[in-house]
C-alpha cells in the first residue's frame, strides 16, 4: 500500500476519524507549539485541518512533520482531547514510508538497524575510558535490537529507505 | 351494569395513516385477521384513524355495539394515545379500556422491505393489543387537594421573577434565598449587555417589590431543608440560620461593622474586598439587616467580644442577640420552583492562565467588581500587584468552557459579558488597549451582534486563538499572553499589564443535595435535569417541582427572566385547580401478600427502599402501602417485590405477560423479545422508525414505563416460551448518573437483569442471548444498530441450537413460574 493511501486508512477509519473530526480549530496546539514560534511555516493546527479535509499528499510531501519535538503541549492543552502530537508522530512513520525522511534521520535509523546503536563508539572514547579506569562500553546487542524492530516492523521501510540512495535533506 | 365489566367485547381499528401504514402493509388483511381473533366484536381499516371520522366510527361502534375495549393499530402511542383515550371516553367509555398497536414507527416505517415478516409482525402486535385489552381494567384518575401556595427556592432574579408573578396571580409564595440578601449574581454585575443598563438599577426595584408583598414570605439567609408529600401537598421545612439581629429593630446604620475587630474575604466583592463578621452584603440589600456570622465572629460561646452589641445598644437601636438559634419554619406548598443560580469553575484549576499564581490575572467577576462604582476600588480598574492603571488588557475566553478536560458545554453569556466589560473599560478608560482572544464569539440574541459590532468600533481587538500560556515577568508584574492568531496564520505572544479570564459557570455548590432532598435530578453537567429539552425545558420529572434560570444551565438575564415568569405559569396551572388530577398507572400492594401483614416481625421493605419518590411507607406490623399521589408509576417496586405482593394499574403482570404469549405464538426461536421503557428506549425505537433506519423485522416489543418494571418473570417466560433472544432496554446508565425518568429504575433493572443472565447461564441458556442495553429517545440509529446486530447473532447461533438450550431450561423455568405466576396465564394454546 503507498504510504498516502495508509494516511488515508488511518484518517478514514472511523474510530479514529471520530477523534481527530472534534477539533473546532482553537489554535491552542500552534498557541504552545515550541516549534511554531521558530518557523512560522510550521501549524499544528493546520495540519490537523489537511489530515481531516483530507490533503494527505500535501502533509506527506512536506518536512514539516518533521519538526515536532514531542514536547506534547498540544496534547495536554487540548480541548477536544485530540492527541495532536500522536497523530504527528504517526504520519512521520507514514511519511518515511514513502522516503520522505531527513537524510540525517535515515543514517541514524540504518545504524541502528545495522550495528544496535544510533552513535558509533570512536576509537579515542574507548582509549580514554580505559585511562579513566571505567568499565568498557558493553557492545549492544545487536541481534536482540534487530528482533525488536522486526517485531514492531522497522525493517519494512528502512529496507525501502535503504534502497533510495538518499533521504531528503533538511 | 358496568358494560366494562363482563365479557370483552373488542373493537379493532386499522389505520392506514394514508401510505405511511398502507404503503407497506395491507391494512384490509390486518382488520381481517383481527376479526378473527376471539372476542373481536368488529374490526375496520380506515385511512385516518385520528381524523374526525375515524374518532366518530369508533364512538358509533362503541354506543351501538356495546364495545368496552378499543384498540387501534396505527402510530406509537406516545403520539396519539391521549388522542383516543379521549375519544373513547367521550363515548362513556373508561379511557383506561383503551390500547394501541404500534404499526408505523414499530413496523411501516422500518420493515418497508421486509414484506411478509413484516405482515407477520403487525398482526403479533395487534394480537398483543388485543390480548392486554382483555385484562385491562377501568382507571380512575386520583384527585389530589392543591394548596394554594408555591416555594420559590432562589431570590436571583429569575426566582424574583417567578414570585411576582405567582405573587400578582393571587398565591401565596414563600421565597427562600440562602444569602443574606437576595438580588443574586445580577446583583454582583456592574452593567448589563447589550444596553449597559445599570444592573443593580434595574434589579433593586424588583428586589424592593417582592419583600414588600403581602402574599410573599421572604426566607433569607435560610435553607430548604426537607421537602415530603407530592404535587399540590408539599410539607417544606426550612431552617433560617440565626442572624442575631432582630430585622424588626435594625436599622442598617452600620455602627457594629465599624467597630467590628473581625476582616474577612468578602464574597460579594469576589474576595477581592474585606468584610466584617457582622455585615451587610451590600448597600441595596434586602432585607437590609445587618448579619452576625457566626463562623467567623470571634466567638459567641464563651463570649470572646461584644463590641457590636455595645455599638448598637449605644445607638438606641438595640438589635443584637447573641442568644438567637436557628429558626425551622415549616409550611405546605402546591409547587415548588427551583432558581438557585450558578457558580464559577475555580479558574486557579486551569494551571496554564496562572491565577492564583500571578496577582494581575483576574477573574470576569473579580473584575464586574471593580468596575461597578460601589465596588472594593470605588469604580477604578487598576492591577493587583501595584495598583497602577492598566495600559493593556487582554481577556480570554473559554476557561474550562467547551473543554473536555473541564466542562464540555459553552456557558453561553462569556462572549457577551467579555464585550460588556471591554466596552465599559473601553468608556473609562479610551486609551485603553484591549484584546479579546476567543475561540468563538457567540452573539446570538437581540441586538448582541451589533453589540459586538459596536465594540470592534470601539477599537477593541478580537483576536482568534486559544491561548496556550499566559507567563509573568516577575519584575513587573506584566504579563505575556502566548496565543495563536489566527487571521495572520502566526504564532503571537501579547504583552499586557491585566489579564482577565471568562471561566466556565458551573452548577452551585449544594446543587446535588439540594436535588436529592426534592428528589428531582441533574444533568450529567450537574445542571438541574427538564423533563423534555425540547417540549419541557421548566418540568422536572416530579410533578409539582419546577425548574428556571442558571440553575436548569447557564443562562443570561432575558432567558433567566422569561424562564422565571415560565416557571410562574406553569406552577400556576396547578395551583388555579381545586383539583389535581394524576395518572392512576400506580402500583397497588396486597395487604394479604405482603409480608409485612402476614408476619409482624418481618424486616422486608423492599418496596420502600426501591422506591425513588419514597411514595411507599411500611409501618411496623403493617403492610405497606403505596401513596397513589406520590407514586410516579415507574413499577420498579413491582419488579422487585419477592412476594409478589405488588402490582401496577395498567401495566400487570397478567397483562404483560399476555402480550409476551401472543408475541412469541409463532417461530418464538427466530423472534428478539424487546421490553422497552416508554420514556427513552420505546422513544429510541419511535425514532429509528420516523427516520425510516431499516432492521429486522424479528423483534416484537413489549412497552413498560420504565425498565425498572421487568420483572425477572418476564424474561424466564419469554424464554420458557422459547424466544430466541430477550433484550431489556432502559434510559442510559453510565458512570457518570442515570438518565432514568424514574430516576433509579434503571439502576436495579440491571442488578436484575445480570443477575438472572447468571441463573439463565446455569440453566444452560448462553448469556448473549438475554441483552441489556441503554437506548435514550435520541438514540434511533443505536436502536436499529442493536437489532441488526441482536438479529445477525440470532442467526449466527441457529434456531435449532436456541431450541435445544431451550428445551434444557425448561423444566427449570416452569418450575420457577409455577411459585410466582398464575399457571393458566403461561400455558401454550
């Protein structure tokens, strides 16, 4: 399935249409969003507006899903009890489904899928434990990590992603 | 002779109700197959059974062929059974001899595809009219004295209201307020929207009036403390906490505040000025007496300070008592009216805005206060940090308004009295800059759009956006308001030196005692509960008891003051009776069955505790005995008596469980019995008809007033008569209250009904098959849903398999009949 046409599902399921259809478009999420006072381009509560009206290309081709940093004051100030922070966390999923990831996002995520861990030990920290005297960094275990993204399907895109030379730059 | 007593000589009357009916069934077949049924005198189809003519055919069949039942098979009786009940008796026969069958919204107008099975289902139903008919009994309405007096709980404005009107009517009214003074929340506000009308002003007059009536008992500074009886007799008992002055000597001069060591938050103010322990709440009180409040006085047992009593001994006036006690005064009233008014959300609760945290963010109230000329800052609006004049106001709107974490409704008149007070400080102050953050601005009455209109010219700025956050600069004490505005699309944050927030009203502190001592019920805001939103927004559900103004929700002064003069007509259509008459559907106890005649020591009083309305009392030794005044008719006491001692007029459980016989005559396994009460879940059923929401056509219902009223019985017969599925269907149960007509009725249909699914479940009889549900009249679209979904599990699980539970259950069940019920009445044909 494209990953415009699983918004779709998600947004046109009905239990969870009922939830986002309430919002009567207060602005209190883009009143409290850290992000929009940075860059005005980026609105809460306009995206919540396309995702109802149902201009999912729109959300997914932009970065803008981006840039939530999860600090989830629109959630928690929310008078319909929307879960706004929620719904932008699973559109990024959705998002990166179909390649539109920041670059820097999609190296990390290949890291971890490859080697357990999302920053790689450099040689010099290893050094310098040692002449620390503190115990050595204990190697991540790798095939555990991988189990756990399978059974919550991380390798699904990641494999896609992995395919596409490069993610979008932001 | 009584032609009603002696054999039943039966009438049937088809309507085709133009094609509503007839475009689906054939009516002609249906009067046929009635006459067929035994003691059906005559059966006719016609095309409007309510019309002239209709009503005529019946009169002239009853008078010629000595007819003493009637039934009609037309629309639900909730529409026009008060239609024919008084066409029948106009013909002199008992109105109570009368039923009908619910052809259109139970069948027409939802099984228009269902051809056959939808032939089938009328004649069950007409069957089951019939069969009920049968059993019917002649019903006297009761006749109750009515006192010719009213209670009005509440002296805002909309009590105020409703006193002069019952006043200038002629009744005698006792007005209870618990305050020093009456005049309200009106008499807290400054001006009033859209004309800036001197609150107070307008107020004091109408406030001045209703203590000086003669037919008006004014009760301040008093509570209602226990209510019994029922309409036309109520016995109210109220206490008149003690005042120690003596209102007859007082002459409001005011001595005893001044030399009062006492300071106190003072409630009039908002808190925002001080009073004394003894005070008057404001300068236009009434009754203008000064208080002693004795919470907060120094101490009156031992005597800690006489001050106040020196003062005034000195004065001449000698009013003060510190021996007074509280004063219970009881009286009889027809009709009570509640108008107790709102209270405001806590606005410290919605953590984000910063009252209570920040000095400069006030409340509307707080700042009506301020405003008004006779307030704690003699009319200047200045900050709380430093008393300096504000440069910048911002108000914001829904504060804990529309809010799920709060309160989900608009409280209705913030839009409004956030424009007033703009445009006031706006007036007192031009180079004032305002803003006005909202979501949005509901202007909706009589010249409150132009008021809005006057305001944005006023240059006031309205600003859409909910404010995330308001933070403080510490230094100054200035605040910044975090907003998104939404005519640019961008994020703002607003510095003003005064923020005040438009919080939600919410119901009066005491509003749920106050409701169970008069037994009548809240919504699930807390709000007093109308009978009807729509056709009876002033009834509660006790006869006699009226509700008006804020406290039925929050309201503005036109709509508190029609409410009042509403709540005045009403009260007054009982009170202008020598006689009220009552339905007779009550509940009747045998004084041989009743175990409280048979055995002197028994404990039993089931009934009485069931009974929402205490309508039944049980003397020791005695057996109890309904008050047919009191009773409501739920039949919940019915339902509930282990000796089945009780019965209720007009709906019997001889009479019930005929209908269940003839409705589960033919292919009981493929049929869903449904016992519907009439006020929500019959209604729920009306409106999936009305609105045409198509089911199936398995289910054949059964109407009692209440769910409450099922009686285990009920269901065991149904199934013992082998039903393929029983749903028992009341008002909503949830965790947030009942919505039950009733009141609690609900509340044991469902102890009941579990309880027994586990006895059904023992007996082998899958615990799916008997539902309980919750359908409010609103809910048609549940209602067929159910069905459908009640229909496809019938099916999934197979005739023959409910067959064979149901063979496995029978012994068992007429064993359990056998004790309870009249055997000839549940024996197959």
């Amino acid at each position: 399935m494209k990953a415009v046409d699983k918004v779709r599902a998600l947004a046109e399921n009905e239990n969870y249409r009922k939830k986002l259809a309430v919002c009567y478009q207060c602005g209190v999420c883009t009143g409290g969003c850290p992000v929009a006072y940075v860059k005005p381009e980026y609105n809460p509560r306009r995206m919540l507006e396309a995702i109802i009206l149902g201009q999912y290309d729109e959300i997914l081709s932009s970065d803008l899903v981006w840039l939530c940093t999860s600090c989830h004051s629109c959630l928690e100030r929310c008078p319909q009890r929307i879960e706004v922070s929620e719904l932008l966390i699973e559109l990024r999923n959705l998002a990166a489904e179909s390649g539109n990831i920041p670059s820097l996002l999609l190296e990390r995520a290949k890291r971890i899928a490859e080697t357990g861990q999302s920053t790689p030990i450099s040689r010099a920290s290893v050094v310098w434990r040692e002449k620390l005297n503190l115990a050595p960094i204990s190697p991540a275990n790798v095939e555990e990590i991988q189990r756990i993204l399978q059974a919550t399907n991380f390798p699904g895109w990641t494999e896609r992603a992995r395919n596409q030379t490069n993610g979008r730059r932001s | 002779m009584d032609p009603s007593l002696g054999p039943s000589k039966i009438g049937v009357y088809v309507c085709h109700c133009g094609l509503n009916i007839a475009g689906t069934l054939d009516c002609e077949a249906l009067a046929k197959y009635a006459s067929t049924l035994p003691d059906v005198q005559v059966a006719r189809d016609y095309r409007y059974m309510c019309a002239d003519p209709g009503q005529v055919q019946i009169k002239k069949d009853i008078k010629e062929l000595g007819l003493n039942r009637v039934i009609v098979a037309a629309c639900s009786p909730r529409m026009h059974e008060p239609t024919f009940r008084k066409c029948v008796s106009e013909a002199g026969l008992n109105p109570y001899l009368f039923e009908m069958a619910n052809i259109r919204e139970h069948c027409s107008w939802c099984h228009p595809h269902a051809g056959d099975l939808a032939s089938e289902k009328a004649k069950d139903l007409i069957a089951s009219a019939v069969a009920k008919a049968r059993l019917l009994a002649p019903l006297q309405e009761i006749e109750v004295g009515v006192e010719r007096s009213a209670l009005v709980i509440g002296g805002g404005v909309s009590g105020i209201q409703a006193a002069l009107d019952l006043s200038d009517m002629g009744f005698q009214v006792y007005l209870v307020e618990r305050e020093p003074s009456i005049g309200g929340r009106m008499a807290q506000l400054d001006k009033t929207f859209p004309t800036l009308d001197c609150s107070i002003c307008i107020l004091g007059p109408l406030m001045v009036d209703v203590s000086r009536r003669n037919n008006v008992k004014l009760l301040a500074y008093s509570e209602v403390d226990r209510v019994d009886g029922y309409v036309g007799n109520f016995r109210v008992r109220v206490i008149r906490k003690p005042q120690y002055v003596d209102p007859t000597k007082c002459n409001a001069c005011g001595e005893c505040s001044k030399v009062c060591p006492v300071e106190v938050p003072n409630e009039f103010e908002a808190g925002l000025g001080w009073r004394k322990a003894i005070y008057t709440p404001f300068p236009q009180a009434v009754p203008p007496a000064y208080v002693l409040d004795d919470k907060n006085c120094l101490g009156l047992v031992p005597l800690a300070c006489s001050k106040c009593r020196e003062a005034c001994d000195k004065s001449g006036a000698q009013a003060i008592n510190y021996d007074a006690r509280p004063d219970i005064i009881e009286f009889r009233v027809g009709t009570i009216i509640v108008a107790t008014g709102y209270d405001l959300l806590d606005a410290s609760e919605v953590r984000e805005y910063g009252y209570g945290v920040y000095p400069n963010v006030m409340t509307c109230l707080e700042l009506e206060r301020m405003i008004n000329a006779a307030g704690p800052t003699g009319g200047k609006v200045i900050r709380p940090s430093d008393g300096k004049t504000p440069k910048r106001v911002a108000f914001i709107q829904c504060v804990g308004s529309r809010d799920e974490r709060w309160r989900a409704y608009c409280s209705g008149f913030c839009c409004m009295y956030t424009i007033k007070n703009a445009v006031l400080l706006k007036d007192h102050y031009p180079d004032l800059d305002i803003h006005i953050f909202y979501i949005d601005m509901r202007t909706n009455f009589k010249g409150y759009e132009e008021f809005y209109r006057r305001a944005r010219e006023l240059g006031i700025t309205f600003i859409r956006g909910k404010p995330a956050e308001v933070s403080e600069d510490p230094t100054t004490g200035n605040l910044v308001v975090f907003s998104e505005n939404q005519m640019t699309g961008r994020t703002m944050s607003l510095e003003a030196d005064l923020v005040v927030l438009s919080q939600s009203a919410v119901p009066r502190v005491g509003m749920d005692k106050l409701a169970r001592t008069l037994n009548i019920t809240t919504d699930g805001s807390g709000f007093l509960l109308e009978a009807h939103p729509k056709l009876k927004p002033i009834d509660t559900s006790t006869s006699g008891i009226f509700i008006s103004g804020s406290a039925q929700g929050p309201k503005d002064i036109p709509f508190s003051v029609a409410q009042g003069s509403a709540a005045a007509s009403r009260a007054a259509r009982i009170l202008s009776k020598d006689k009220w008459r009552i339905e007779p559907i009550v509940s009747s106890i045998s004084r041989d069955l009743c175990i409280h005649g048979r055995d002197p020591k028994a404990a039993c009083q089931i009934c009485v505790s069931r009974c929402p309305f205490q309508a039944i009392s049980a003397e020791p030794g005695q057996p109890a005995i309904v008050n047919p005044a009191k009773c409501q008719g739920c039949g919940t006491c019915v339902a509930e008596c282990p000796h089945n001692a009780i019965t209720q007029m007009h709906f019997t459980d001889e009479q019930i469980m005929s209908q269940i016989r003839e409705l589960l005559r033919s292919e009981p396994e493929k049929k869903i019995l449904a016992f519907l009460c009439n006020w929500c879940s019959y209604a729920g059923a009306d409106l999936a008809g009305t609105s045409r929401f198509e089911y199936p056509a398995s289910v054949r219902t059964v109407r009692t007033m209440c769910s409450g009223r099922v009686d285990k019985d009920f269901v065991m017969a149904g199934f013992m008569m082998g039903a393929g599925m029983v749903l028992v269907s009341g008002c909503r149960l949830t965790d947030m209250g009942s919505d039950c007509h009733y009141i609690s009725g609900n509340t044991w249909a469902k102890k009941r009904v579990e309880t027994l699914r586990r006895v059904l479940e023992g007996m082998g009889i899958s615990g799916e098959r008997l539902r309980l549900e919750w359908i409010s009249a609103a809910e048609g679209q549940k209602f067929a849903e159910l069905i459908r979904d009640m229909d496809q599990k019938l099916q999934a699980i197979g005739s023959e398999k409910i067959r064979e539970e149901n063979a496995r259950a029978k012994p068992n069940l007429e064993r359990m009949l056998r004790r309870t019920v009249i055997p000839a009445q549940i024996v197959h044909a």
